[in-house]
C-alpha cells in the first residue's frame, strides 16, 4: 500500500470516523476545516515518522508541512531527496 493511501487511511479512519474515500480531498486543511485539532497533528506527526522512519525536527512542524494530504505527500517527498 502506498503511503498516500496509508495516510487517508489513517486520516479518515481516526479523524472523520468513515472508510468513504469521498469524505477527504487531499487538498482539505486539516485544521481549517476541522478535520484534526492540534493534538491530532502531533498524532499524525506520530504516523508518519512511525511510516517512513524519520524524525520530523521541530522546525518542520509547521502548516506548510503537515496540514493536508498534498502538504505531507510533497514534504515527504522533499524530506526523502
């Protein structure tokens, strides 16, 4: 399983409480639509570097970074260069 889909996995399983694919762009805010509140980020922060086994420095825990599907999706991948 790719880790886009591991993470809308994880997003909709433990955020919107569905399975339906349809309830998530990978474009949505997290916080601004409020799918996830600041402790669920420091979950999500959890998840990924459980996934790709990395440590997320603080510096790098910013909206920018980890407050949507793309967001993460094109962190990762810089972080992975």
């Amino acid at each position: 399983m790719s880790f886009e889909k591991k993470l809308r996995t994880f997003i909709l399983e433990n955020y919107l409480f569905t399975e339906d694919e349809s309830e998530l762009d990978n474009a949505d805010s997290f916080l601004d639509s409020g799918i996830i509140d600041s402790t669920g980020i420091l979950e999500v922060i959890t998840f990924i570097q459980d996934e790709c086994d990395f440590v997320i420095d603080d510096d790098d825990m910013i909206p920018e970074n980890l407050d949507s599907v793309n967001n993460i999706l094109a962190f990762i991948n810089k972080k992975s260069v």
